[in-house]
C-alpha cells in the first residue's frame, strides 16, 4: 500500500479521536453529574420525611404519655409519614419507625 494513504488514513483517524474525545468525555461529565444530582434530591426528600415523621412521632408520643387519645388525627398523620417511608428508607429505619408507632399506640 502507498505509503502517502497510510499517513493520510492515520492522519484522519488521529483527528477523528481527537474530535471524539472532547464530546466522550462531556457526556461522562453531565451523566456523572446528573446522577449526582439525584441522589442529593433523593437524600435531601429522605431527610425531610425523617424529619416530618420524627416530629410527628414526637408529639404523638407525648400526648400519648399525657393523656387518651381524643382524635384520630394524629395516628393518621404518622401512619402517613410511615407509609410514604416505606417508599424510600431501609429495611431498619422501616421496622424501627413501625416498633416506635406500635409503642405510641399502646400507650
């Protein structure tokens, strides 16, 4: 073969990588950045719904404490946050949110 279509196919080869490469690396960096991007949502949903269900449970455990329970409300908002729980936390956070409930309620 021709030694001068040899370094021209090298030539179009090298520049066509060269081309490639920049483009490559821009899709790693915008994937790598948007699946960063949510896991912070999905940590910062978790920690709001652990907060809703902390101070919920709370609150319902110190009227339970305090006194009968008057109203169904209450139980109702926490067996809410509970069971959007169940739609994102683990397996413990999952049966120590349910021991806690099944305490309040025997109060």
């Amino acid at each position: 073969m021709n030694p001068a279509i040899l370094s021209a196919l090298a030539a179009l080869d090298g520049s066509s990588v060269g081309a490639l490469a920049p483009a490559l690396s821009n899709y790693v960096f915008r994937r790598s950045l948007a699946q960063r991007e949510l896991l912070n949502r999905q940590i910062a949903q978790r920690e709001t719904l652990y907060s809703d269900f902390i101070k919920e449970s709370s609150q319902a455990f110190a009227d339970a404490m305090t006194h009968s329970l008057e109203s169904l409300d209450e139980l109702v908002s926490l067996y809410s946050l509970l069971s959007r729980s169940r739609l994102v936390a683990s397996k413990p956070v999952l049966h120590a949110a349910e021991a806690f409930v099944k305490e309040i309620v025997e109060h």
